[in-house]
C-alpha cells in the first residue's frame, strides 16, 4: 500500500486551502488502488465540523518522512506554496505574531524572520514547502500540486539560492496559471500547466449532494430566490478603504438588475478577514442583502453553485463558480486575475479594479451560459489529466483506468 502524506494550509478555515485534501483524496480513489491517506498542517487542527480534514502537526509529518518502513509519496497540496516562508506562515496562525509580520520589511533588515518563526514551529527545510525526496529518509516521491506563485521573482531565487535546484528536482510539478509558468522559467524551471485541482468539485459535490449538507437557512434561501442572487466576497487587505465605494457598485447591481445580494466570507483566517470586511461594506448598503456567516465550506459551495454570479477576491470562490458553471466576477488580485487571464471565457479573463463591479457583472451575466458550460468541462478534463500524471508517479505501472 502507498502512504499518500498530504501536506498544506488546511489547518485554519480557509475555504480555498479546505477543499485540496478533499478533491485529491477523491480524485485518486479513482484509480481503484489502496491507498493510506494522511494529512498535515503546521499544526494538529479538526475542522472536520466546517468540512475540512483533520491534521497532524509537522513533528509527526517529518517522522513519517522517515520511518523507515513503507513507502512514502509527499503532496504539496495547492496554493501559493513555492514562495512561501516560515514567517508568513506562522503569521497566518498566530495573531500575536502577525503583529511582527506587519512590520517585516522593517525587522527583516536586522534579523532573519524566516529562521525565527521555523525555529517556532521546529521546521526541518529551509522553506516550509521547498524540498526534495532526498531531503527525508524514506520518501518515493514528491508532488507539487495546482500550485500558485504570481509573486515569484528573481528576487526570491537569488535570496533562496537552493529553490531552483530543488524544485526542479522534484517528480512532480504543476502549476495553475501561465504567469507562474513563466515567473519559474524565468528562474530556470519548467513546470506542467494545469488548471486548479478545486474545479473537480462539482463532479464530487453535485448540487443534490450539497443539499443534504448545508445548513437549514442556506437551504432555504437558495430553493427561495431560484437563483436570482449575487454571491459576494472580499477579504479584508485588499479592500480596506474602498468599502463605500464597493457598496455603491453592489447598490446598481440590486437596484438595476433586479438581482437579489447574498454576503459570506470565504476566508475567515487571519490575514484574510473577509467577514470584518463584509461588515464594513454592509454599513455602506442601501439596498436590502442577506448575510451568512460561511457555517462551513458546503454552505460556501451550494450558494456559488446556485448564484446568478459569484463576485469577489478570492481565487476559489471563482473556481467554484467555473466548477459549476456558474458566471464570475474576478476583483483585483493578482493571483486571481492570473488564473482567469489562462482559464477565463473569452471576455472574462480578467479581474476588475473595484469601480467596474457592476459594469463587469453586466459583462459576465450576458456571456452565454454554455460557454461557461465549455470551459467547465475544458478544466475537468485537463485536471484529470494532472491526475493521471500524479498516479503514474505514485503507482507507476499499477495505474489503470
């Protein structure tokens, strides 16, 4: 049997790091071999109760690296993992020391805030994600998957002088946009592109399935307004400021499409804070909108599902969209921009400054559904095709279809 150790931020609610694990177990089930399942984080967490995985810490990630029995196949689960330091993630767990991070340019010029925070959470690599089989005592394989990195630049090459080398050591790399394609090429490494693993969703999760696992108020509100509603989001640090402005373009949406408005954070966890942002554009509301709280990640999945149009900042609220089909409104960040400018329906490959809200959102609304339908199934069959890829690297010929 291979023991499949998957590894990620799916330690703290976070709607986009959540569903990894989940799509990768189901996606490998497939392959009708037995597999041992086991998930990390930083730290031992259950969110099992929101939907998520429950995870063992490092110290026990680093022991099954090295035991030295059995065989051993590591998945860097998703997201942004190749640039990222121990700092940034100790950040997002700890409030205390987020106070520090916010002042990192400033400190890193006079201590080295990367070897800190991995002596904090007893890190074993350099870089929490960055490392090769070679670097664990009984590991057959490492698998970078549906990785993210629009903010990789030579900067951070030539800081980590080891990346390129390891990276491109690794036996298996994808990534989910042609920007990180070309930010990694131009630091010397090819990568495979994929779209995200997370679109899978709807073929796991259909719509029926959802149903049965949303809270009551969802169920309700979703059977009520048949799909003439607007999910929206944002998180916090990309927004802050701008929130009556942003409450003016959702008041034309309401007051000129006759579209119903529907709030809920995504991200939840520090660093994100998409419900502190809600709550200062709801001040700025005229038009009357329904609030829910994201009580787990299926109540965040059935509302896209069955919306009129997902809107926001984060990258899985629109690939949840896409999943199923449903027409989106990227706003502006950059690794979301990146993901819509390579998977994006003509017209819609791209994500819009705050002011275009309600223009863009005409846009989207008008594109036909079935060329929703076309990249749908576009992605999926493209994300099965990483699959195969990665199950050729863990089962080697044991693979069938």
């Amino acid at each position: 049997m291979e023991n499949v150790l998957i590894i990620g931020a799916f330690d703290r609610y976070n709607y986009g790091d959540l569903l990894f694990p989940l799509i990768i177990e189901k996606q490998l089930k497939t392959y009708g071999q037995e597999f041992n399942f086991r998930f990390f984080g930083l730290v031992e967490s259950d969110l099992s109760m929101v939907g998520g995985k429950p995870t063992e810490d490092l110290s026990a990630f680093y022991a099954a690296c090295n035991a030295p029995s059995g065989r051993n196949h590591i998945i860097v689960a998703g997201g942004e993992a190749l640039g990222v330091t121990w700092h940034s993630l100790f950040a997002a767990l700890n409030p205390t020391y987020q106070k520090i991070h916010r002042y990192r340019y400033r400190l890193s010029k006079l201590i080295d805030l990367n070897a800190m925070a991995k002596r904090f959470l007893n890190g074993a690599t350099a870089l929490p994600f960055v490392f090769t089989k070679k670097d664990f005592g009984n590991v057959q394989s490492v698998v970078l998957n549906s990785l993210g990195g629009s903010g990789l630049n030579k900067e951070i090459f030539e800081k980590y002088a080891f990346m390129q080398e390891k990276i491109s050591r690794v036996d298996y790399l994808a990534v989910r946009d042609r920007l990180t394609v070309g930010n990694l090429s131009e630091n010397g490494v090819s990568a495979e592109l994929f779209p995200d693993s997370a679109v899978l969703m709807s073929r796991f999760y259909p719509s029926s399935y959802l149903q049965k696992k949303v809270t009551p108020a969802v169920c309700d509100y979703v059977e009520a307004e048949k799909g003439d509603y607007l999910f929206f989001q944002i998180n916090r640090k990309n927004t802050q400021g701008l929130e009556a402005n942003i409450a003016e373009q959702l008041d034309k949406i309401a007051q000129h499409t006759d579209t119903k408005l529907c709030l809920c954070p995504i991200g939840k966890a520090l660093d994100h804070d998409d419900h502190v942002a809600l709550a200062e554009v709801r001040k700025h509301l005229k038009s009357a909108h329904t609030y829910f709280d994201a009580d787990n990640i299926w109540d965040i999945m059935y509302l896209i599902a069955n919306a009129r149009c997902y809107v926001g900042t984060s990258l899985h609220g629109a690939i949840t969209a896409m999943s199923y089909a449903v027409p989106y409104v990227g706003l502006k960040v950059e690794k979301l921009n990146a993901y819509l400018s390579t998977w994006g329906v003509e017209g819609n490959t791209f994500a819009v400054d705050f002011d275009r809200l309600f223009e863009q959102f005409k846009v989207a609304t008008a594109i036909d559904k079935e060329r929703y339908s076309q990249k749908q199934e576009e992605q999926i069959g493209q994300i099965k095709k990483a699959f195969d890829q990665m199950a050729r690297v863990i089962l080697g010929s044991q693979v069938r279809r």
